[in-house]
C-alpha cells in the first residue's frame, strides 16, 4: 500500500468519525474473517434496568432489594446502578453497608443491618455454598427472554432473584447484518450468563456466543474463537484492553474508558458499532484501490 493511499483512505474514515490509530490497520482490517463483540457497552447500552423481583417464601421482597441496593451502593458496576436506582424508586432506603467485597465477574458482598448480604451471578452463590435450585425455573424464563439472573443471600440463605436488562444499542442489530452481508462472521464475548447472552445474541442474527467468561478471560476466550482466523474485537471497557490489544485489529468506541482507546487500532467516534461495517467497507476499497 502506498503512504499516499493510506493516507487518503484515513482522511476518509476520519470524516466518517472512525479513527485509524495506525496506518497498518486499515490494511489489517481487509483480511478480517471474525469480528468479536463485548456485549455489555458495545452492544447494548450499558445501562441495566431491573425488571423482575421474585423473593422465597417467608422474605420481603421490598427488603431483599433494599439490603442488596445498599450493598451495591458502594459497587461501581453498572448493575450496581440498576439496583439502586430501582431501591430509590420504591422509596426504598439505602443504609450503610461495611465489610464491602467486589468479586469481579461474580458478585458483591457486605454486612448491613447486622446481616451478611450477597448479591451476583448464579455461580457465585454456587461458589458461597448456597443451593439456587428453587429459582431455577424463573431463572430459565428470564434468562431466556435475554435478562441477566441475579441473586440475592441474606446470612447464607436465598432471598431472592431479581433481573436487570439491558437495551439493545439502536444500530447493534444493522451492524450485524451489514457485516454478515460483506461476508465476515460475528461473535460476542460476555461475563453474563450463558442463557442470557445466548437470547440476545439471537436476537443480534450472531454466529457465535463465549458467556461467563470472567474480566481475565477474554483475551483466552478470543484465542479460542480465533481458530486460525484474522480476528478483530470490539469493545469499550477497562477489561477489553488486553483482547483489544490481541486482536489483529482492536477497535474501541470512542464513549468508552481511556484504557480501551489506548489499547486500540481504530477507535469509532461517533454512532457505536453502526461504524464497524463502514470501517470494513472503507479498508477494503482503499486497498482495492492501491493494489
Ligand atoms: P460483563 O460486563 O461482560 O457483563 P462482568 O464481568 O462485569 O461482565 O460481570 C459478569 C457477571 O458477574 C454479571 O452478569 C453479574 O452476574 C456478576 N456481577 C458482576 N458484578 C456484579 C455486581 N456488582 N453485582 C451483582 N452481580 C455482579
Ligand atoms: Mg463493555
């Protein structure tokens, strides 16, 4: 490729809002068969909602979601938010929690009231010894209509389950298809749980899924997907930096932490994952051109 072109070609992009980090990208770019997603923040929103509070027998719901928002206020996670906020709406108070642990990937635990509360993902209170059967098949019913399970423990026993869902990004399921059209497949790499993941990605037409991967995994996670392949990943927060940086090209969104755009090749300035295809499309004709 001459510097003239490449240089030509990221003018373009640049107009288009995609920043080509490094001139090689725009021509890694061009043999890309697979392109990985992060679920949470490039595909979706990234602004959870609760939508569904089931407490077991003898336990108040109001106070299953009060103690675990209480808990989660010292959490920075976006369910966290989801949990609080939801706790707010009810009128609900917020009290001081101590002994505050984050399980990255897993949950959260503290003291509040006198009581031990947990709140997270069905293997974390698998991981606290605690039985989660009685929940199964609400847990079955939501997680397939793409909500994500969660847990609350109250002094080691199951209070409850609740849900938070996610919004699709407007653009997520066009960008999908626009790349299917220009013959590259689709997949999506997530710490949710798997049935969950599974229901969005459908709802996404994705080829593949890799859930319950923890914030370490996901670099191991895009070598399994690899297969041999020219792979590039897409994604937006503090974790993907080290799969942004594997990948043969890493593209970040522009909205995202400082540390993703700094692992990445190309960085998509405006309109999320709307640009990725366009940033395909945009490497191959350059190339075409020069070649
Ligand atoms: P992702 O951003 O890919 O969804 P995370 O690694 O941040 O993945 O989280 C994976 C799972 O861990 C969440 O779906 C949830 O079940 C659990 N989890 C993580 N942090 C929390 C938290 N603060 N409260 C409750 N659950 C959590
Ligand atoms: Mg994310």
């Amino acid at each position: 490729a001459t510097p003239a072109a490449i240089m030509t070609g990221t003018g373009r992009a640049a107009e288009l809002g995609i920043l080509f980090r490094k001139g090689e990208a725009l021509q890694s770019l061009r043999d890309v068969t697979l392109i990985a997603f992060d679920k949470t923040g490039t595909l979706t929103r990234g602004k959870p909602e609760l939508t569904d509070l089931d407490a077991a027998p003898g336990v108040s719901a109001d106070d299953a979601l009060r103690l675990a928002a209480s808990v989660e206020a010292r959490s920075e996670h976006p369910i966290a938010g989801a949990l609080v906020a939801a706790a707010k709406a009810r009128g609900l108070a917020i009290v001081e929690a101590r002994d505050f642990a984050a399980t990255p990937g897993m949950g959260v635990e503290a003291t509040a009231e006198g009581r031990k509360i947990a709140v997270g993902a069905a293997r974390f209170m698998t991981a606290l010894g605690l039985d989660i059967s009685a929940f199964d098949a609400t847990a079955a019913r939501l997680s397939a209509e793409g909500k994500t399970p969660l847990y609350v423990a109250i002094d080691g026993k199951l209070a409850a389950i609740l849900c938070v869902a996610d919004a699709l990004e407007e653009t997520s399921v066009a960008a999908v298809a626009a790349l299917h059209a220009q013959g590259v497949a689709t997949a999506m790499i997530t710490g949710d749980d798997e049935r969950t993941a599974r229901a969005i990605a459908a709802k996404l037409g994705m080829d593949e899924v890799i859930a319950g991967v923890l914030p370490e995994g996901k670099v191991a996670a895009l070598q399994r997907l690899r297969e041999g392949r020219r792979i590039a990943f897409v994604g937006d927060g503090v974790n993907d930096a080290p799969a942004l940086a594997a990948a043969d090209v890493g593209i970040a969104i522009g909205t995202g932490t400082d540390i993703a755009i700094e692992a990445a090749d190309v960085v998509l300035m405006s309109g999320h994952v709307s640009k990725v295809p366009a940033a395909l499309a945009l490497s191959r004709a350059t190339m075409r051109n020069i070649a």
